[in-house]
C-alpha cells in the first residue's frame, strides 16, 4: 500500500485533494488509487507506526496533528483522532521505538513536542515541548528564526536528530522514558555551514554514517555517526547540483537505497534528481548522474522497499514519477505515474 499527503489549501495555491491511498504492485511499480479521505487542510506529511496498523499525519501551516486506523484486508483510513501540537506550521512527525509517543516538528515557531497515543491511535494532548535554541543564520527570508525541518529516529530508536533550516544546526536528542513521560534531552547541537539550511537527514543501513541535505546552499554534507552517544562528526560537502548549472534551486528530498549502496537527492528550481555512489567503508558520496525530475518542483521522494523503484513527488506539476532503479543506480522513467495534486509526501506500507 501506498499512502500520498498533498498540499490542499488556497494560500499554497494547491491542488490536492487530501489523502490518497494506493494499491501498489512491487513488481512493476504501478499504483492504483483505491480510496480519497478529503475535508484535511494539507495532509503534507505522513507516518506509520511501528505496526503499521496506525497513520499519522500534520497539517501543514496549521496547528494539528491527525491519526488514523488503517483497514487490515484493504489498507483504507479511518480518521481516529486530531490534537493541537502546540506550534505553527508542523512538518515533519515520527513515532518512537516503543510505538507509545509521536514526536513533531514545528517549522514556523521552532518548536519540537511529544504526543502519547494509545492503542488504537487515539493522541493525547502534548506532555513535552523543546524550543530551538540559537541565533539565526544569514538568510533575510528563510532564517528568520530556528526552522526544524525533520525530527527522525536515529537507527538505534534511542534519539532524534533534527537539522534545523533557520538556524544552521542539527540538533540530536537523547529520549528518556520517565514512567508516562517521555522527554527529548538535547545531547549535541552541531554548527552547520553559515546560510546551508539544513533539511532533511538519512542514515547508512550500518548506522555508521549521517548524510544532511542543505537546501539554501543545495549541498549535501557526510556525517560519522556514533550511535552510542548520538554524535556527529562532518567529513565531507558535496554539491547536489550539476556543476553547470547557473540559477535559482533548492535542494529538497534526500533518499537513501535500501542497500545504501546510492544516494539519491532532488533539486526544486532545476527540477531534477542528482544520483551519487556512496563508498561503504568510508561513507563518501561521489556524484554519478543527474536527470529530469520530470515534472515541477520535486519537493519529495522515496524508494519503494524492495529497493526497485524511486517514486519522485512534483508538487507544482500534480505528479508521482516512477524511476526504476539498476543495480547501478542507474535511473529509468517508466511509463505509469501516480497523477494527484499537489503532491508532498509518500509512504509504504509493507504488512
């Protein structure tokens, strides 16, 4: 199954219709739409739960989060529960190890929070709240203040590392369990390149190293990653743009292959996506190929979990290609796509 979050609202000059839910073939690649939950101002991004039995989402530029029983047989939603997540404009949510709480982000007031759920994915109100600590980078528009932008687990499920887009920072946080309670402690705060903007982070399958992509400066930097104090060490920059290329983009979705052997990034201006080797004993990325996103502004991307197919979401163009992957990384349009509005967000689910 496949789960799509869109951008809904008139401010965002968007298209979607909410959520949108798929019967995806893993042989081929092909999605067919099965059920539309509508009436949701931008669903804009998703999560399962560790059973994936539950989905979550925020809504962006507002003030909520949503759950949502999935259907066994057919995979379908059932809107369970909405609460305040405490903060404006929340982009990015995750569950923990122990499948009890929801962390999230709060772009707009630099904000991260705890939410407990039961069960059957009912959320309680907020019990933790973090504000970003920091002075803001150089960028008039973008960094006016902290901008959390991902709050994912680490391999381990013991912290959260978050980049922070307004600050230049990633942020990580030891979670400590205190009976009901769990509460983010911040462990480091790493100082990223001035004006970088920080975004999103993925790990190596080992856990061993950190990859964060800058979306102001479209760099993407290497990280050592130590997964028994959360720490990290950068070693290496990279450009996420062709060499050539001469104008305004931003770097936006970073996605790693299931093998960790590629790296995948995408470029929202020169609308494209930059493919990199990635070297296993020493975790140096080398870029190897770019090619048309095929469509306008691909804000996010994922790969399907047989590792098979890159699924690349255009927000602007109202459309999720479908790359095939080779074993060398090697990326090939297919002929069917996900049509759909505004599209920002894609998840699997795999049971």
């Amino acid at each position: 199954m496949v789960y799509v979050g869109s951008r809904t609202t008139r401010e965002r000059n968007a298209r979607g219709a909410g959520i949108t839910v798929y019967r995806h073939d893993p042989q081929t690649g092909r999605c067919e739409l099965i059920q539309t939950v509508g009436d949701l101002n931008n669903p804009s991004f998703l999560c399962l739960d560790q059973t994936q039995r539950l989905l979550f989402c925020v809504h962006g530029d507002q003030s909520i989060v949503s759950s949502f029983q999935i259907e066994p047989g057919n995979g379908t939603l059932t809107h369970v529960s909405s609460v305040s997540c405490e903060g404006n404009n929340p982009v990015h949510l995750t569950v923990d190890k122990s499948n009890k709480f929801l962390a999230v982000a709060n772009y707009a007031t630099g904000s991260i929070v705890i939410l407990p759920f039961d069960t059957d994915g009912r959320l309680q109100p907020v019990i933790s709240k973090y504000d970003l600590p920091g002075n803001p980078g150089p960028h008039k528009i973008e960094q006016t203040s902290s901008h959390p932008h991902m709050i994912p687990r680490d391999p381990s499920g013991r912290y959260l590392v978050v980049p922070d887009k307004g600050l230049d920072k990633v942020f990580v946080f030891d979670l400590k369990q205190q009976g009901s309670t769990l509460k983010p402690e911040l462990a480091h705060e790493i100082k990223a390149r001035e004006g970088a903007g920080p975004r999103h982070v993925v790990f190596s399958p080992t856990g061993s190293f950190a990859y964060v992509v800058n979306e102001l400066d479209s760099t993407i930097t290497s990280y050592r990653y130590n997964q028994n104090d959360g720490s990290l060490v950068p070693f290496q920059v990279v450009s996420a743009l062709p060499q050539d290329f001469v104008g305004d983009s931003r770097a936006a979705a970073l996605v790693m292959a299931p093998d960790g052997v590629h790296l995948f990034s995408s470029n929202r201006g020169h609308d494209s996506v930059t493919i990199f080797s990635v070297d296993q004993p020493t975790g140096k990325i080398n870029p190897i190929g770019n090619v048309p996103s095929q469509g306008k502004k691909p804000r996010f991307m994922t790969a399907s979990p047989n590792g098979r197919f890159l699924f690349v979401a255009n927000e602007d163009s109202d459309n999720i290609k479908t790359f095939s992957i080779s074993p060398k990384g090697e990326l090939t349009l297919l002929e069917h796509q996900i049509e759909t509005g505004s599209p920002v967000c894609l998840v699997f689910r795999t049971v």
